[in-house]
C-alpha cells in the first residue's frame, strides 16, 4: 500500500472523503512498521474531532439475525438524520488467517445508504471477536462525522466481554422459541450486558418472544439487582420495535452522560486500551526475539510429552527474553 502524506489523510477524513477515510483505515490496521508511525500521526491529529458519536456493540447467539438487526437499525438511524458507521467484525480462520468478509451483502439496504459506511474487518484471532485496530477504526470513523457508530462483534462468548470495554452501550441479540432460552447466553455477557433484545418477534413467534422477555427479566433480576439490563422485543425483518429499542439506548446513554459516567467511562478505556497495546507489542516482540523463537519448539514438545511442566517451561521462555528473571 503506497501511503498517503499525513495532511491529505487528515484533511480527507474531516471532510468526510470515503475513499481517504478507507485508506487511513487500511493505514491503521497495516502491520508494516513503517506504516505505524504514520497512522499514529494521524491518528493524534485528528483525536481532537472524536468522541461525539454513540458507540454500540452488537453481539448475538448464531442465526438470531444480527446483520438483518443491523440493516434495520441502521436504516432507521439514517432515516432520522444520524451519520451511521459500521464495524463489522468478521471470524478469521484459525487455519488459513481468511475471513468472509459478506457483511455489505447481508446489509443490503445500508450499504447504498449514502449516509452509512460499513467497514468489515476481520477479527484475525483477536479476543472477544474485536480487530485489534477497530478502537483506531472508531476513532477515524468519528472524525469523518459519524455519529452513531455500531460495532458488530463475532458470536457470544466469555471473551465477547471485551467488546464491553470499547463502547458505551452495549446490546445482546436473542432468539426466543429454540429450547431453553437462557442456555444460549453465557453469565460474562449478562454481566455486562445493557439491554438484551429478543429477535424475530414476528408471526407464531410473538407469544415465544414475549415468554422469553419474561424469562430473562426474572433471570437477569435475580443475577443483577437493581441494575438489571432493559429486555425488550423486536423484529429485524418487520421492522417493529427498533424505533423503542433505539430509544432506550438514547435513554440510556444520555443518562450516562449527565451524570459523568460515560466520561468516566471512556476516561477508563482509554487507559484499558493503552495497557492491550502494551500487552500485544509485549508478545510480538517475544515471539520475534531469536533466543525464543528457537527456544520454543522445543520446549512446546517437552510439555506435550509431559518432559516438562507448562511452568518450568514458561520460566525458561521469560528467562531467554528477560534473563534477569533467571536470577
């Protein structure tokens, strides 16, 4: 990728240019070096225009139909004057690195939305489904004026909580009528979850919804009380009940704002996300220091065959990396 210089990139994302705003994009998730200092310029440059959107994380349990939700939303959104980005963040395999990357054919209507930008990405492994670029993502996204940004993240899971820690309002997709309803959601997520919509409450399906609207509430009351998440009911294909959910999540943001939590909030993700890029340089440069990558086989083979503990082991990988620490 030939790089731009950093005053066309800043200048494109601020007048809202697509194209430089894909491009700052594919800057920022570069893993070539001299690519970084660069992205980091601009990056700072324009960190004084974001901050103004609503960030909310979307995750949901396999075929509640979470880009159809999506779609829906989003046309909403744009249909009452909002600027709507989206960060859909694709599986990549564990095999090959590959990802799908469909998301602007299952969000057909909001991808010729001149008002939406949908961005897919892929989750290259990363914990909890998120990109490891998609905070800098959000940011470039927010300069270039959106002001509704969705992060749609990969399933439900305990590691799905990290989405948590990059948005300010953050919604679970369920389905109703697919056995036990609270099987299909794990406790981290109801943890940390702000509002829980049950799907596809359409057709023969309405009354299943509504039971299982009755089931989380009781079940959410039990695990967080007085602090229980909004449950509510919807319908992606019809259209319904999008409009209310919206609303509360407006509801509950703007609380959040009046109060001086959500920029408590966003003061803590900051500092979260500052100590993750020291974690994922701290491995990178381990994995590439000779003495370990040399180490390595061997010691993974002598814990497979029971040779040596996952201790002793890792003692002596911390030891080639940091020899002070043999001491």
């Amino acid at each position: 990728m030939k790089s731009l210089p950093a005053d066309t990139y800043v200048e494109g994302v601020r007048a809202g240019d697509r194209a430089v705003l894909a491009r700052a994009i594919t800057l920022v998730e570069s893993e070539h070096p001299r690519h970084a200092a660069l992205a980091q310029e601009v990056l700072t440059r324009l960190l004084p225009h974001t901050g103004r959107s609503r960030r909310v994380g979307i995750s949901g349990v396999p075929g509640v139909g979470k880009s159809t939700f999506i779609d829906a939303l989003g046309m909403h959104l744009v249909g009452s004057g909002h600027q709507v980005a989206v960060l859909a963040i694709d599986p990549s395999s564990s095999v090959s690195g590959g990802s799908i990357l469909g998301d602007k054919t299952r969000m057909s209507r909001l991808a010729r939305a001149p008002a939406a930008y949908i961005r897919p990405s892929p989750s290259s492994g990363t914990l909890g489904g998120v990109a490891r670029k998609t905070r800098e993502t959000l940011l470039l996204c927010e300069a270039a004026g959106f002001d509704v940004v969705l992060v749609e993240t990969v399933g439900v899971g305990q590691s799905e909580t990290v989405v948590a820690d990059l948005v300010d309002f953050y919604l679970v997709l369920m389905l109703a009528g697919a056995g036990d309803e609270l099987q299909g959601i794990k406790r981290g997520i109801l943890e940390v979850a702000d509002m829980v919509a049950i799907n596809k409450a359409d057709g023969d399906n309405k009354l299943h919804a509504a039971q299982a609207r009755a089931q989380y509430r009781a079940a959410l009351h039990l695990m967080r009380p007085g602090a229980e998440p909004v449950v509510t009911t919807c319908s992606a294909m019809e259209g319904t009940g999008i409009d209310t959910l919206w609303d509360s999540v407006e509801s509950a943001v703007a609380q959040r704002e009046a109060s001086g939590e959500l920029a408590l909030r966003r003061t803590r993700q900051q500092v979260g996300w500052m100590w993750a890029m020291v974690h994922d340089g701290l491995r990178a440069a381990l994995r590439a220091h000779p003495e370990v990558s040399a180490l390595i086989p061997s010691l993974e083979e002598d814990v497979r065959e029971g040779r040596a503990t996952p201790t002793s082991a890792a003692l002596r990988v911390l030891g080639a990396f940091l020899p002070q620490t043999q001491a």
